[in-house]
C-alpha cells in the first residue's frame, strides 16, 4: 500500500508544492496514512483544504485507505515593529523577526507578476492603497497611494506579513545566465509536461493545442495551434489558465508571451 500512498500523493505533488508544501509519506498503518507537509519556505497560508483533497484522493485511489492524517507544518508566530508614519507620509517601514529574504538583498517590486517567486510580496500589492514593497532581510517597506489612509492600510499589511511568513526566505532563482545546458533542457521538459499533462486536455475541448516555442531568460514563449490560433480569447486562455497553471508548477518561469501568428489561425474557436 505503501508504494500507491506514494504514487498518488506524487501526482498532487505539483498543486501541493504551489503553496510551498513538500509532501512527504511519513507512515502507513492499517488503513491509517498519515502524510507530512513541511513548509519549502515560499510563505503561503496554508490551504485549509488541502487534508480534505488529501483524504478524498487517497480513499479514491488506494484499496484499503480508511483514515488520512495530515501533520501541518508549524504555525510560526511573527512580531513585527512598525513606528506609524506621519499622516502626510508616503512610506512606511514594518521591521520582522522573520527571514524574509537573503542577507544583503534588497528588492523593490511594484507589479505582482514581477514577483511571483516571492508570495508574500505578490498579497501585499494586491492590498488596496499598496503602490510599491520593497523587500530586505528583515524588512518591509510599503509605499502607498495617496487616496488610502495608513490607519486603514497598516493593519492589512501587518494581518498579510503574519499569514505568510513562514520563517525561512524563498531560495533565490538561479539567473538564466548561471544555468547550466543540463538545467536548460531540465526546465523545458518540467514546462513541456505543464502544457502536455494540465492545459492541453482543457483546450482540446475546443480544438486547440499549446506548445512551448522556445525560453528566453525567464519568458516562456508558446505557440497556440488549432482552435486557439485566432481564436479571439486566446490572450484571456493564457493569462487565466495557462499562465496561473505554469508559473505555479515552474517557478523559474516568471512570464509567459505569445509567440503566435493569429492572423494565420484558419479555425479559431472565438472569432475575433
């Protein structure tokens, strides 16, 4: 039974993973499984209904499987200093005692799909009134919008820092640049096996496939073939599903663009 709680569990390990969760089978005993969840240090809350998903592929999946234990990863408390701005002021420091990034970094995001290697960052611009983060070892600076108060903002962005700090830093990407050939042709398959295994099936329904055209630094191009050449919701397919789909599976990957000829599309799903 052992080698099937392991076998299902590697084919949820990818969407388990997209919250910073490593799965691991810790023991299986008379029907009980039970599955550990240490934290990777990405800095996600954890999904509270993952033991469900737990519980309900494993009982599906695996004859005998009566009961699923699931050991959360330890809930760390944070404290966090913040001297409150003046009223008129435009930023304002929050200092943790939480890693939050490598000693000696410091990294200024304004757009969240510039940081999605860095969870924490990506809930605090989607904050209302947040108009920049920058990131140090132990700090958070925020720069605001001048129509939102720090009175209303301070407490969301004390609530964010708590519900995503995990204690441990996210370990930096290695640049394109440092990546060996062996890690280049690792990189493309792990995405060719995103398109191949989770959005192909989807777009297929409507007659279309999408394949890796080539990776530039840390752009993944595609082509869209079939039904989504021309198709007037393409742009729509690959920023809400493919995109969501690949930069969560391939952290590496932090955009994607289409390397598409839509005009040259003879069977588009959606005119334009």
């Amino acid at each position: 039974m052992w080698s099937q709680v392991e076998a299902a569990i590697e084919e949820l390990r990818p969407v388990i993973e997209a919250y910073g969760l490593s799965p691991t089978v810790v023991d299986v005993l008379d029907g009980e499984v039970t599955i550990g969840l240490p934290s990777t240090g990405a800095g996600l809350a954890f999904p509270e209904n993952l033991p469900d998903l737990l519980e309900r592929t494993l009982k599906n999946e695996v004859p005998g499987v009566k009961r699923v234990v699931v050991e959360r990863p330890p809930v760390v408390t944070v404290r966090i200093e913040v001297e409150p701005p003046r009223p008129e002021a435009t930023a304002c420091r929050f200092k943790v005692d939480a890693v939050l990034a490598p000693d000696g970094t410091s990294l200024y995001f304004d757009d969240a799909r510039d940081a999605s290697s860095w969870p924490l960052v990506v809930a605090l611009l989607d904050l209302r009134g947040v108009r920049g983060v920058i990131l140090r070892a132990r700090e958070v600076m925020i720069s605001r919008v001048d129509d939102v108060a720090w009175t209303e903002l301070m407490p969301q962005v004390e609530a964010t820092i708590r519900a995503h700090v995990g204690g441990v830093a996210p370990k930096p990407k290695k640049a394109a640049s440092q990546r060996t050939p062996e890690e280049d042709a690792d990189l493309r398959a792990r995405v060719e096996r995103v398109l191949e295994d989770e959005v192909n099936p989807a777009v297929a329904a409507h007659g279309g496939v999408i394949k890796l055209h080539h990776i530039e630094g840390d752009t993944a191009w595609l082509h869209m073939g079939g039904g989504c050449q021309g198709c007037g919701m393409a742009a729509v397919t690959l920023r809400q599903g493919v995109e969501r789909l690949l930069l969560a599976a391939v952290p590496e990957i932090t955009a994607i663009r289409d390397a598409t000829d839509h005009e040259a599309g003879s069977t588009p799903y959606y005119a334009s």
